[in-house]
C-alpha cells in the first residue's frame, strides 16, 4: 500500500478539455481499488463539477499569498480531492487553460507555478493533515514544477512524471521565472530554462526520480527529433528513467452493455442490435437513414496532430463514394470552416457537429461503422479504444498508442483472430485513402467484418493491468533522484 498524491490540472468528471482528464479521472481510482491511499490535487476552477459535500481545510501561505485549500470527492469514489482554491486565479468560467477565442489565459504561468508551489506544500505535509505521500505522481507541464521545486526539500516523497503530450511544454519568456520567483538553483539550461524561456515541462524531464508516458511507442518516439521538440536530447540521457505504460480506459462508462447514451445497448453476442444506433445517428444529424451505407465517424480536437488536414485532402474524393461521415470536434476555426462548408454542399453524405458533446461522443462510438484516427502523432489516444469496445473498426496511423493499440487486418491476424482494425504508415492523404479502400473492402464482406468487430471487442482496454505496471514503477522507487 502506497501513499499517493496526484497532481493533475484536469480530471474527468470534475473538469476536462481532452484526454488527460480521462486518465486523471480514472487511473487514481483504479489505483485506490489496488488498496492505496491516494489523494488527487486540482485547481478550483469555477467550472469545476462537483457533486459531494466540500469541506474547508485550512489556509497556508504560499509565495506571499493565502491560499485555501478544500477537500471533496471524486463523484461515485473514494478517492479524495483537494481544490487548491486561490479565486484570483481559479476563478474564471470555462476552460482552464484559454479563453473563449482559444487564447492562454495571460497569467498561466502565475496560475500554474502556484499551483506547484501548492502540491509540494501537500507533498510535504505542510498543510497540517499529518498525511505525507510515498509518491508524488505529476502529470503534463502544469504540473513540471513539482518535482524540480522538490528536489530542494529534504525527506521528500518520490517522484513520478508522466508526459500525456510532448507538444504542449508550458513555455514562457525567460522573465517570467524572475516574477515567479524561480530559485536560482533551478534557473539555468540544466534546470527549467530551455533557449532563453522558462519550461514548466523541463521541470518534470530533469527532476522526477521517474518519465512515463502513455505508451511505449511514444516512449520511443519522443527520443527522436521529429517528436521530441528539442528535448529529445534530455530525453535520451534520462532512457533508463523513462518508461511507456498504456492506458486503460474507463470500463464503466465506455461499455456498450449499459451506456445510458445510446439508443440501444448490445454486445458482442448481440450486434445485430448495433445498428439501431446508426439509424438514431443517422436520424439525429439528418443524414438519410440507410442502414447499409458504411458510416465513418470522428470525435476529437480539430488540429494538426489529429491529421484533420488529411481528411480535407482526402473528402472530394470521399464524397464520391457510397459512404456516409460524422464528425464531432472543435478546434483551428480555418478547420471548422472548411468542414461546415463540405457538410453544406454535400448534406446528404457529410454532417459536422462543432462543440463538445459527451452524449453524442457516445452515440457516435456506437452508431458509426468505422472511426477515422488519422494522427500524426498520438501519445496514447483513447479513442481507437473506446471504438474497438463498441464494435467500430479504427482506422489509425500506425503512431504511439495508435500502433500499441490496434491490430491491422492482415491475411495472418484475420486468421488468427486478432484483427481489430486498419493501420497504415504513411501521413498522407493517399495512405489515408488507401486505408479507407482497403477498410470499405473489408466491409462489404459481412463475415469478416463481424469477426473483426467481435476480435476489437474482445480485447481487455481495462486500467488494471496498467495500473499494476504504475504499482511496480513506485514500488522501485527510493526517492532518491538521478541524473
Ligand atoms: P486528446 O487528449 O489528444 O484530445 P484522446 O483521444 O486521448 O485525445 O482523448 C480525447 C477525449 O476527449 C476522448 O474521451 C474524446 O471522446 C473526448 N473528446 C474530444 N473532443 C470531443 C468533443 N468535441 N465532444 C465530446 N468528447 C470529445
């Protein structure tokens, strides 16, 4: 049994913008069913969802000012939250990170810093709860101050830093590290400063006692230039600290046998009752109903990483075909605008929901035939899973948690019953739809696909093995730090 304590700037259902949430959402909770004693710190932002009870716990004083710290709990778990609740930071509506025009918040490195500041005075049981982690597991550049301000703590906990998205590094001018306080021990490019600007992210690279990332492809990938961003260097000094551990998935809620979203639940014995859930896709985005026409769905953030541009490139083409597309998304408006506009001319073939919507995301999983993944690069991705729980064939690059994840249809793993959907290499719009063709192949052949369609569904997604694999990491950690 461990004490942990979990840094996270998101966390599913509290608050989440993408991915990390999800795995901030449901890792501590399998980690505390492994009977730890595990305890998640989050910012109060206003948008924050809570459901139980919250009680004051104490204030301290941090970096001049008076922080609040209160205590709630995951909805539906036993695991225990503490809001770090500092209203003239916290307390903005919607996103955490950027406003309404996608803009960073001005003072993110403010926000951020105190927020670490913060988790260490936790870690270090300087908020009086006679509660002192074994491990301090941080996650994402909001959180990479945590490890490098601990290394100037005597007794302190081991860390751990997981890196869901090497593109995001919390990077600000080299003077904000003077505003922010930033001990000149840790100010120098062996430290958090990287090209003359201060990095969140270096924090977690250079000081955690451990690097996980969300997969051991990208664990791989990001030792190299093309997906290291600079730090690939650093990267490869630290390999016998780094790690890949893939996530699971949320079991519970990404399960087509009870999902409260659908308009009809199924399983793998019964999809004959999946297609119910395309007719009330179909119906719901006025699409013409037709129950044979292959219908291809995509859900996810509307940037470059998730290979949108090749979709563009690729849907005059598509729309020639018998084939219908679903897409749910924001993102890059020049993105957005170029959707909308295909779904207008082709209304028939195309529609394009721009927002977030949890209950479509969900009926787009069990309606659709095939889901585009497309990435050019993908850390872990969580929606190729989600997919193959419900039946839909991914279509995927073959990139990080994408290659971990999914198994292509090839004449061996066809036979050997493996074959969970189609991966292909190349970022191109050709690959792609050489991908699509060889995937519409497919389809028209019923056997096969079901087979395919049973073979993604059968396969375990869960956070138990994963979370065993984040238990044996802490469990070889001394807190000692290496470089
Ligand atoms: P990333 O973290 O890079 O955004 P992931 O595939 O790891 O990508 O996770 C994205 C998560 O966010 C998934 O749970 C996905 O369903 C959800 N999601 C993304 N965009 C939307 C949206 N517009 N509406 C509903 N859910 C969304």
């Amino acid at each position: 049994m461990k004490k942990i304590l979990f840094v996270t700037s998101e966390a599913h259902p509290l608050i989440k913008t993408g991915g990390l949430a999800d795995v901030c959402g449901s890792l501590p909770k399998a980690l505390a069913e492994l009977s730890n004693d595990i305890k998640l710190i989050i910012p109060n932002y206003q948008a924050l969802k809570t459901t139980g009870d919250i009680r004051f716990l104490c204030t301290i004083r941090v970096d001049n000012r008076n922080v609040n710290i209160l205590e709630t709990h995951m909805p539906d778990s036993h695991v225990v939250v503490w809001l770090v609740d500092y209203p003239v930071y916290y307390n903005y509506p919607g996103n955490p990170y950027v406003d309404e025009q996608g803009v960073p918040w001005p003072i993110n490195a403010e926000r951020f810093a105190l927020f670490c500041r913060v988790a260490v005075e936790a870690a270090m049981d300087r908020v009086h709860q006679h509660w002192k982690p074994d491990i301090v597991h941080c996650n994402d550049w909001q959180t990479g101050m945590v490890p490098a301000f601990l290394t100037l703590e005597q007794e302190r906990p081991s860390t751990v830093f997981t890196i869901h998205n090497m593109a995001y590094q919390g990077l600000f001018p080299s003077s904000t590290a003077a505003a922010l306080n930033i001990p000149g021990r840790l100010w120098n490019p062996d430290g958090l400063e990287f090209h003359e600007m201060l990095s969140f992210i270096k924090g977690g690279l250079i000081f955690a006692d451990y690097i996980t990332t969300v997969s051991p492809t990208y664990a791989l990938e990001i030792q190299t230039p093309e997906f290291g961003y600079g730090l690939e260097g650093l990267l490869d000094h630290r390999k016998e600290f780094l790690g890949g551990i893939i996530n699971g998935i949320d079991t519970d809620q990404w399960n087509p046998e009870k999902d409260p979203y659908i308009a009809q639940r199924y399983t793998a014995a019964t999809l004959n009752k999946k297609p119910a859930n395309k007719s009330e896709l179909q119906k719901r985005l006025g699409l013409p109903a037709n129950d044979l026409v292959p219908l291809f769905g995509l859900i996810g953030r509307l940037v470059e990483q998730k290979g949108i541009d090749l979709i563009l490139e690729c849907l005059p083409e598509l729309i020639t075909m018998d084939l219908q597309f679903v897409l749910l998304g924001s993102g890059d408006k020049d993105f957005e605008k170029q959707l909308q506009k295909m779904a207008q001319l082709y209304p028939e073939k195309i529609a394009i929901n721009i927002g977030y919507d949890e209950a479509l995301a969900h009926l787009i999983e069990a309606g659709a035939d095939i889901f585009l993944m497309p990435s050019r690069f993908e850390p872990c991705g969580l929606n190729q899973m989600y997919s193959q729980r419900y039946g839909t064939i991914p279509i995927v690059r073959k990139t990080g948690g994408l290659a971990d994840t999914v198994t292509d249809a090839l004449p061996e793993t066809l036979a050997r019953h493996t074959a969970s959907g189609i991966v292909f290499s190349e970022a191109s719009a050709g690959s792609l739809l050489e991908a699509i063709k060889r995937t519409l192949f497919l389809y028209s052949y019923p056997d096969i696909w079901k087979r395919m369609q049973i073979n993604a569904m059968s396969k375990d997604f869960s956070w138990q093995r994963s979370a065993e694999q984040y238990m044996a990491l802490y469990e070889s950690l001394k807190g000692e730090f290496k470089e």
